[in-house]
C-alpha cells in the first residue's frame, strides 16, 4: 500500500486507523476481517495486535515525527519571513535580489545556525517562497518602438512563401 511519493501522510488518521483496529480486535472480530473493515494488510493488524497485548491502546497510539529535529523553532521561522519581507537592501546589500548565499548569512546573523545554501531553498519552500528569476531587461528599452517594429517592420521584411502555381520541386504528390 505505502504512500505515493510527494505525498504527505497524515498521521491523526493513521492513529485513527490503528485506533479503529484496536476496537474491533476487541470485539472478538479475527485479523483477516480486521484489515478488511480497516483496509489494510493483514500483517499490519497482527503487528498492531501483538502492540496492543503487550503495550495496550498506549502502544498504538501515533509515534512522534522522525528524523531530525528542526534546527529553527517556529518563531524563528517567523521572525526569519518578517526579515526577508523587508528585502535584501534593508540589510545593506545593493540589489534586491535574496539568494542562498544572502539568505544562509541572514540566518546565520540571526539564530546563529549556520546552513548549507542547498538547504536554504528547503527552508524558503517550507516558508512558502519561490525561486523566481529577474526579467533582464535594458533600462533603455523602448517599448512603443519594440511593438511597432513588431507590427509594422518585421512583416515587411520577413521572407514570405513563393506565391502558388508550379509545384514544389519536393513535392511528393503523385500527378
């Protein structure tokens, strides 16, 4: 069964699920019909069985989140968005571009953690920010000009097709 990949589980359910288990393994109903009712494999609700024997309900309650611990705590999370709203230049760098490496020394400046720049993009996903590039685009550039040469110019001097009438010379039609 297993979760699809990208795909988050939700672990109140889960619990729920086993939780549900748990009261019909009570009931007297046998394994085989448990994880019918409950649709899971059979092998889950005999683990989830021989849990409830030794450990009871406490047993299958849901497990804490694995992995590692985060390194930032929610309100650093936080104050690190209020940061990043008030852009790059509020912090003495020229352009108003945030990249890795800027982001990881505003991190850095302000929890102390230090981050590799391939993991600050986790951090900015997570935070709901987006990799986005700027339009580079001359501070010159004339835009009534680029439409009229568009229109007017382009389709003056544009080859156009040889006008109908003898055939192509790759033409394949049979005559």
């Amino acid at each position: 069964m297993g979760n699809p990949a990208g795909v988050r589980r939700d672990f109140a359910a889960l619990e729920a699920r086993r939780m549900e288990a748990a009261r019909l393994l009570r009931e007297g109903l046998s394994q085989a019909e448990v994880a019918r009712r409950v649709g899971v494999h059979r092998q889950s609700v005999n683990r989830w069985a021989r849990e409830l024997e030794q450990s009871g309900m406490r047993g299958l309650r849901q497990a804490g989140h694995t992995g590692r611990p985060a390194k930032l705590s929610p309100a650093q999370l936080r104050e690190l968005e209020r940061a990043l709203k008030r852009g790059p230049e509020a912090l003495g760098y020229q352009s108003g571009l945030w990249t890795a490496g800027r982001v990881r020394e505003l991190i850095e400046d302000q929890t102390g953690v230090r981050y590799h720049e391939d993991h600050v993009w986790r951090i900015l996903r997570k935070l709901g920010w987006t990799c986005q590039r700027p339009i580079g685009r001359a501070l010159e550039r004339d835009e009534a000009a680029i439409r009229n040469w568009k229109k007017v110019e382009w389709p003056r001097i544009k080859k156009k097709p040889a006008a109908s009438g003898a055939p192509s010379s790759l033409s394949t039609k049979a005559d």
